[in-house]
C-alpha cells in the first residue's frame, strides 16, 4: 500500500481543496490549522491527502495522518521528506511544538526534547546537542561578580523607557546580560532592534548585549495549533520560555537576577511578568538554582507610560516631535531618517 504514496509540498493559500482536506485532516488529529503555516509536505493516495507537515520556516507545525494509514513506515517517511525539504531550502536546524505523548513519536524520527510543560507541551529539536552547543557559546562571554542580571526585551523600537530598565539593572549588578528576541513578527526588523538596543546602550560598561536565538521563544510566533484549551496557550508559551532560561542560559552565564518593567497597561505582559516569579523563583519547578524576579517601575513622559507601542502609535500618525520625546537620541536619528516607512 505504501508504494502507492506520493509525497508532495502543497501551498494552502493557493489551493483551496489542499487547504479543505488539511484542515480536515487535522481535526481528526484534534489539532487546528496554524495561521503561520502555508507550505504542507503531504502524502497521497489517489490525489488525496493521508498526511501532512507544516512548515514555518525551521518550525515542524500540523502534523497528522490519517487513522486509517497510520504506521512507522508512513510516518518516518513523512517526517524524512519533511526534514529533507527543509534541508534544501536551508533549514538544517529544526524544531517543533507538540503534545507530551508524541515525544516517542517524534524521538524516532530523530528529535530531541528540551524542555516539557506537563500535560501541555514539549519542545523538541533534532540535534541532541544543539541547545548545550548554544550554552557553551554563551558560557564563553560569562562575566564574573555575585549579582549577574539579565533583561530579555524586544525593543520594537528601543525606547527611553528600555534605556532606563538597562541603566538601572545595571547600576545594579556586576555585570548584566540583555537579549534581543530574534524573530521579524515585529514592525521593526530583528537587525534593526538589536543595533538600536547597542547603539542605546553602548556608553553603559557593564553590558552584553546579546543577538537571542531560537531558544527564547517569541509569543508571536509561539504556535498554539495543538491546545485546544486556549486558556491554556500562555501558561504553556511562559512555562516553555521561562524554563529553557531557567535550565539553559541562566546556567550558562551565572545568572542570579532577571529585570523586568511593570506592566500598567498590557494584560498579556502583566500576567507574563507575574509568571516569572512561578517559573524563575519556586524550587518545586526546576531543580536548577532559581532567579530573582525585580520588577522596575515604568518611566512616564507628560504623564504616560514611556512604551514601544505608544510610539508605534505615533509614528503612525506623523505625531513626531512627541515620538522624539521618548526615544534616545540614537533611536530618533534611525527613526527620522525613516520616516515615510511608519505612516499609515
């Protein structure tokens, strides 16, 4: 029966039945369809569709077949031509979200977990060294001191109020580690956010600024296809993120302390923020050393809270002299000579 199969990459957006079939095929898995997702590897009998695996860039999504076919053979050929495509178009290091239960599943097809949310999601990867290969890059730009901090910040754009949280957790510490979340969901471009976060923070001494990686993840691009719980998506997202800093690069740097801003306004980061205290703090977690959670209050300019968000705003809408007011001199020269990229 499997001779007969052929495995094919389809585009969703571009064919509706490929699209129809998929979406039906995942639901018989329970799973949604993941809005990130548009190229499927899929197999095939008699043109119809048994199988799927998404592909979102280096991210396995949607994987699914068909009750009625399925078995190891199938299976390890559809995440072979998966891999291998991904392989081809320059996706060598490969990662992917899925339920605890399939980790034996996907450990066959050569993944490897790094960190599990119990009952809710394990992140896996297929190299079985890849996250310490990443540690010990980190572990050579450690720094020595007792109190070594850390800000995780995505800087869309850098802002006065970014400027304030790394001068004073760094007036705070020996020496203090900021990572820049590396991915383009944001307005501004990865590159863009880290040479604004540098040039901002370039007269500050005790400072690495460092270019994040795959592992700390990004709540855009956390996929969500899998919790058919919705309220369960952030607690699995935090759980997911706060545990590879806790276990991983925590470690790795001697990290003693994380700094945060308080959240006035975003429900979202708020309850982020309030999660870090569970996951970095309580001993019952990890096994691991736990991390001081110090929440730094927000910084206010003509009595509004200095934000990444508010300036977005106001860019959109020409209002640049006040844009000016919140942003470092180092920002503001990137943004004036860009201006006609931010109006509506």
């Amino acid at each position: 029966m499997y001779d007969l199969v052929d495995y094919t990459i389809v585009n969703i957006s571009k064919s509706e039945q490929d699209y129809q079939e998929i979406k039906l095929l995942l639901s018989r898995s329970d799973l949604d369809l993941d809005s990130q997702v548009n190229l499927f590897m899929v197999a095939k009998i008699n043109d119809k569709i048994i199988a799927c695996a998404g592909m979102d860039r280096n991210i396995i999504k949607c994987v699914a077949i068909d009750p009625q076919y399925r078995g190891n053979q199938l299976n390890l050929t559809l995440m072979d031509q998966t891999i291998k495509y991904a392989n081809e178009n320059g996706y060598f290091h490969l990662f992917l979200y899925t339920k605890p239960e399939n980790i034996d599943f996907f450990k066959g097809c050569g993944f490897y977990p790094i960190v599990e949310i119990t009952d809710l999601v394990v992140l896996m990867e297929n190299n079985p060294v890849g996250i310490k290969q990443y540690c010990k890059q980190l572990n050579a730009q450690k720094k020595e001191g007792k109190k070594i901090g850390s800000i995780v910040m995505n800087a869309n754009p850098f802002t006065k109020g970014h400027q304030y949280l790394v001068q004073y957790a760094a007036s705070q510490c020996d020496w203090l580690h900021v990572f820049v979340v590396n991915e383009n969901a944001s307005q501004f471009s990865f590159d863009t956010r880290l040479k604004l976060v540098k040039d901002g923070t370039n007269q500050i001494k005790n400072v690495t600024v460092h270019a994040s990686s795959p592992y700390i993840i990004s709540r855009a691009t956390f996929p969500t296809y899998f919790l058919k719980d919705k309220t369960k998506i952030d607690q699995a997202y935090m759980g997911i993120d706060l545990l590879i800093f806790r276990n991983y690069i925590a470690p790795a740097l001697n990290i003693t302390h994380r700094f945060v801003g308080t959240e006035p306004i975003d429900e979202v980061t708020k309850a982020y923020n309030e999660a870090m205290r569970y996951w970095l703090e309580d001993n019952t977690v990890s096994s691991l050393p736990a991390i001081t959670v110090v929440e730094v209050e927000r910084i206010t300019e003509s009595n509004c809270v200095v934000s990444a968000s508010l300036v977005r705003k106001l860019l959109a809408t020409g209002q640049y002299e006040q844009v000016k007011t919140l942003v470092p001199p180092t920002t503001w020269d990137y943004l004036s000579a860009n201006l006609d990229n931010f109006k509506i």
